[in-house]
C-alpha cells in the first residue's frame, strides 16, 4: 500500500527534526527550510542522505536543487532568471511551488521555494515513481 | 601532516567499513595540558579521530580523486575517559554507500570492549557541491605526502595494515 500524504510529512518532519535539531510544531508544511528551519546549504546533504534511508530511495543532488539551471548563461541574466530560465525551472522542478519566486525571479531568493511542503511534494511523487 | 590522530588500519572493507586503532600515550604534549595532573583523551580529539578514519574510508571508495571534507557533525556523544595506556577503535561504517555528492557515517568508539562514544557525521565532496565557488586543483585533504604514507604503510606494514 503506497504511503500516504500524511504518513510522509510525519516522517518528513522526524527528519528535519533530526538535522535541525529544530522543534515539531516548527515543521509545518509552509515553513522554509533555510529561512524557518535554519538549514545551511551543508545541511542539505544531510537532510539528503537522511530521506534516501528514511524512504529507500535516491535523491540525485540535481532533482532537488537544479544548479545547472542557475549557473547556465542563457539563463541568468543579472543574477535573475529570464522567462526561459523559469520555464526550464519550473519543468525541473514540479515539486515546487514558483508562483512567488516568479514575480521577482532573483535566483538569490530561490532558496524561498524550499518548503517543507515541496520536500513532501517531492518525495510523493519519488515514490510514485519507485 | 602530524595532525593524525589514528596509527593504524586494522580492518578495511572498500566504501563501506573501516575500523582504526589508536594507542593514547603520555608522551604526548596534550595529554599535559588536558589537564596537568589529570590526563585524559579529550573528546573532540577523538571526534577528529572518528572523522579521519571516516573520511578515508569515504575517499578511499573513490580512489582519494575527491577533496573529502567533513561537512557536519550529525551526533557526538561520550561515555566515559579514555587515559593513557588505552588502545582506542575507531569503528566507521558507511550509511548505505558514497555517493556522487559525499557519504553520512555512523561511529562507534571502544577501549577494549567498552564502549566509549558515538560519533555520526557527514562528508562533502567539496567540488560537487559548492559549485560556484572555485577550489585548488590539487587535492589538499589527500594531499601527495599522505598519499607517500599511505604507499609505505601498505609495503611495510604487511598483515597488520588493513589499508
């Protein structure tokens, strides 16, 4: 039976409260990771390593975070992405809600789109394709 | 390079299990200042024990090609002193396997069979993951004397050396 949408976040918030060391009720689903939770770009890699184990999956670095997107010149203009750096964006990343981040598309403020919900988001749709 | 704080391989098992010795002696200067009087191993030291043994075991799984960085100390914690005379293990063991980014490791630390302390961490291959950032071509963490080491440890040691 496939793991439902709540059983995730559960685990989703074990995790980060692991890596964190941050409090439960501090993990909602609209809570970003760096700003509200404090990670630092390092705790990603644990936070990582931490949902392959908890999930059995694997997270290639580029799925989560596209860096490819954002270091490539046809795509960032003064530290902004143009309209086919959003499109190419938001194809990679489905998990993400972009409606902010669009408005001002400064790849500084990308970090914003990382939620707790994009994570679970994530993981669903990992798991759905397992 | 004196900054190591293991003498020796005893077991090595390639990118998964890796188990390190150390012999704590009183002729070694911090030993007198932590604390005069009353000798004791300090616990970060043995931190930094766990993260070489580790952190070799991870480079290792590679060919020492990547710059392996201990990116994280996930969980630290003692249970007693470790003084002079004790043989210290390193015992690491890698989460799952080393993947393209780094690997996590889960330590546990002995004198004899007791157990001393438990030490998880996280390790980064620095130029997979701060890109943007430019770092030296050459390998500044397996840098060539350790490699030299390394070499004469292997031709000399024989049997006793696991790596």
């Amino acid at each position: 039976m496939p793991m439902s949408k709540d059983e995730i976040f559960d685990k989703v918030r074990a995790t980060l409260v692991d890596a964190l060391s941050v409090d439960d009720d501090d993990v909602r689903a609209d809570a970003t990771v760096m700003g509200d939770l404090g990670a630092e770009s390092i705790d990603f890699l644990d936070i990582v390593f931490r949902l392959e184990k908890t999930f059995g999956i694997k997270i290639p670095q580029e799925e989560l975070m596209p860096r490819d997107i954002l270091q490539n010149p046809d795509y960032v203009v003064d530290k902004k992405l143009n309209a086919a750096g959003l499109a190419a964006l938001k194809k990679a990343m489905p998990h993400a809600d972009l409606t902010n981040f669009e408005k001002s598309p400064e790849i500084d403020r990308l970090a914003e789109v990382f939620t707790v919900g994009a994570i679970v988001k994530f993981i669903e749709a990992k798991l759905a394709s397992k | 390079m004196r900054w190591i704080w293991f003498d020796r391989f005893v077991e090595f098992e390639s990118g998964k299990r890796a188990v390190a010795v150390k012999n704590v002696t009183l002729a070694e200067d911090h030993l007198h200042d932590h604390f005069p009087g009353y000798p004791i191993m300090p616990h970060s030291l043995m931190i930094e024990g766990m993260a070489q043994t580790a952190g070799i075991l991870v480079g290792e799984a590679r060919g020492f090609s990547e710059k392996v960085i201990l990116a994280k100390v996930k969980r630290a914690e003692f249970f007693t002193l470790v003084r002079p005379g004790d043989t210290i293990r390193y015992q690491a063991t890698v989460d799952g396997e080393v993947t393209a980014s780094g690997a996590s490791t889960t330590g546990r630390i002995f004198v004899g069979e007791e157990p001393v302390g438990e030490v998880d961490l996280v390790f980064s291959h620095i130029d997979k993951n701060m890109s943007g950032l430019e770092f030296p071509e050459e390998n500044f963490v397996f840098t060539g004397e350790f490699q030299a080491l390394l070499k004469t440890y292997r031709q000399q040691g024989g049997a006793k050396v696991a790596l």
